[in-house]
C-alpha cells in the first residue's frame, strides 16, 4: 500500500530530504529532494530552494532548482527541466531551460525575462498533393 507523507507549512528543512513514499511539501526546503521512485508535490504553500529527483512532480508553490515538472496554473519554477515530458499549464510561470532528454540533443529554451503559459505545438496539417503544390507556390493549379 502506497502511502503519502505530507510537511506541513510550518515545517523547514535544510539539508538532504529522502524517502521511499509519496510526498506533499508544504513547507519550505533548501537543500536536495531524493524520492526518485515516488511522486513529488510542491503544495500551494510550498516553497522549495533545491535540486529534486522524483519519478514525477507537480508544483502549485513555488521551487528554485532543477527538477522533473508539471506546472499547475499557480505554480512557478525558476531552474532547468529535464524530462521526456513537460506540462506547463495555462498561468504557470517558467524561467530556464528545458531538455527533453532524447537521444539527440533536443532542448527548448525560454528567455529569462519570459513568463510562458502555455507550451502547445500545433500539429501540422497534410495537404493533398495538388494543394500542397499551390501552398509552395509552384504553379501547379486544381481543376
């Protein structure tokens, strides 16, 4: 049975923070995080000054450091992201880099003075032959 430990707003800790459970971190932390089997979430109140290894993150406070993330609307991260996925919702704020960590060097990088709320792709769209040919410009026409 998975269990989940919660540190209270009240609570700060210096230093290297381990475990084996879920954890909930609503009080302050400076140091290191290492629950890197287990899932980590930065409560609203939360405001963590550290390097975090965790199987995955959800932030709603507020962390400086390096981490695997997903950015909740009130969350801001300020620090590089390395993970093969990254979640910035609408509202978050994000100040560093981000590696996708794939096996060719990819990463996307956001300016420092940039502030992103969404970090969305579109895909894009396939068109027909004949109209990819009008789309390039290359004379070609429908009929």
């Amino acid at each position: 049975m998975e269990s989940n430990v919660n540190i209270g707003q009240s609570v700060e800790i210096k230093g290297t923070l381990t475990g084996n459970e879920d954890l909930t971190i609503e009080g302050m932390v400076d140091g290191k995080i290492l629950v890197k089997d287990h899932g980590l979430t930065i409560g609203a109140n939360g405001r963590i000054t550290a390097e975090v290894h965790a199987k995955h993150v959800v932030v709603v406070g507020h962390v400086v450091g390096n981490i695997k993330v997903e950015i909740a609307p009130s969350g801001s991260v300020q620090g590089d992201v390395r993970a093969p996925r990254v979640a910035i919702a609408d509202g978050a704020k994000f100040k560093g880099t981000i590696d996708m960590d794939r096996k060719a060097p990819a990463s996307a990088t956001v300016s420092p003075s940039s502030s992103v709320s969404r970090a969305v792709v579109p895909p894009v769209p396939t068109l027909p032959p004949a109209e990819a040919a009008l789309a390039r410009g290359t004379g070609a026409s429908k009929g």
